[in-house]
C-alpha cells in the first residue's frame, strides 16, 4: 500500500516507507513555518502608564539611512500595531498621541525573515497650565552689596528631593518645586554665603525669598 503525501494539490513525496507519523510531523513543522512567515515585520502594543490600552494611537517607522522612507499606522482598539512588511535596514520605531509623551526606540534592525515586537508604555503629560497649579516657582536676583551674585549655586533640599541651579551673570535664578518646607543654601566662590530654611505652603509664584544679609 502506497502513502501519498500532498501539499498544496501539488504531489510531493509518494513513498511507501513514509509512516502516516511522518507524514502528521512534516505537515506540524510546515504549520510552524507557514505561521512565522505570516507574522508582521513588527508588532506590537502601545499602553498608557496605568497600563491601559490605547487605541487609535500613531505607530511610525523611520528609516535612518533614508530619511524619505517612512512608514504609519494606528493602533487598534485594543493598542495593538503591525508593520506588516518593512524593507531591510535600520528604523526608528516612534508611537505619538495627544495628552502624552512620545516614546520612541532607535535603532531597530529590520532583517528578513527575522520578525521584532516592540511595546510601548506612554507617560501621562502634564501640561504647562497645569503644572503651574501644582508646583511652586521660586525666582528672583541674588544681591551682595547691591552687586549681582553671579555664577553662584542655589539649592534647596527636602528628603529625597534635591536641586541646584547657577545664577546667571546677573544674578538672577529660578526653580520649580512642589509646595513644602525646604532647607535651602547658596553656594559662591565654592563657600557657603547663606543658608536657611523656606517655606512654601502652596502653589504658586515666590519672588526673592532669598535674601543675603549686606
């Protein structure tokens, strides 16, 4: 008895020596092969930092060595994005959608048959307006005898939050901190010429709340 083996309506093999086992793991490993040639070049899901999915979110493929060859799609209901054939080389893989920040992936090598998955998790912005409601701005001119103190450090500190910024050559600074009680210090010519501690107990805008004594 003869065992015929078929792919495609097109006779393969006809060799009573093939076993009908034979015949299930050749036709499981096509499978196998017949589904990783049908996936995408590159795929993918976009999510927001809760870990919410994200639909209708822009997906683009930049080319680095043709800066003319750029691909997009859109994410579906479900976040989900696919390139399903992208040329060989080098891209930058960017997702982009309103109310947040872009997170983009550079370089990806595209190299058939080889297939790449890339996932995107995209922080909430904050907008000016808004960071303006939540944070303190302190600004103002360092003087020292009605002499501008410049090129000089300015740090405030409240555990774990710590910065610094350099007077300009005028003396004058600024830094954004969210409302607390911060200890705070000036440092000119590698000494410290003040220190104190400031209070900010609310949002808002603090002019010169440091004051070198004359």
């Amino acid at each position: 008895m003869q065992t015929t083996l078929r792919f495609n309506r097109h006779l393969v093999v006809k060799d009573p020596r093939i076993t009908r086992n034979r015949i299930a793991a050749v036709l499981f490993a096509t499978s196998l092969c017949s589904a990783f040639d049908a996936r995408p070049a590159v795929w993918g899901r976009v999510q927001s930092e809760f870990h919410q999915e994200l639909p209708g979110v822009m997906v683009i493929a930049q080319s680095l060595s043709s800066p003319q060859l750029q691909f997009s799609t859109k994410t579906d209901g479900a976040g989900n994005y696919s390139f399903e054939e992208l040329p060989d080389g080098d891209f930058s893989l960017g997702a982009n959608a309103d109310g947040y920040i872009g997170t983009t992936y550079s370089p990806i090598r595209i190299q058939y048959p080889l297939r790449e998955s890339r996932d995107f998790v995209l922080p909430l912005a904050v907008h000016e307006s808004r960071a303006a409601e939540i944070n303190v701005r302190i600004f103002g001119t360092l003087l020292v005898k009605g002499r501008p103190l410049a090129r000089s450090t300015v740090c405030v500190l409240r555990e774990p939050i710590k910065k610094c910024v350099e007077t300009n050559g005028i003396g004058q600074y600024s830094l954004t901190v969210e409302p607390g009680v911060y200890r705070a210090w000036v440092l000119s010519n590698e000494e410290i010429v003040w220190v104190n501690s400031l209070e900010f107990p609310q949002a808002g805008s603090y002019r010169d709340p440091i004051r070198i004594r004359q």
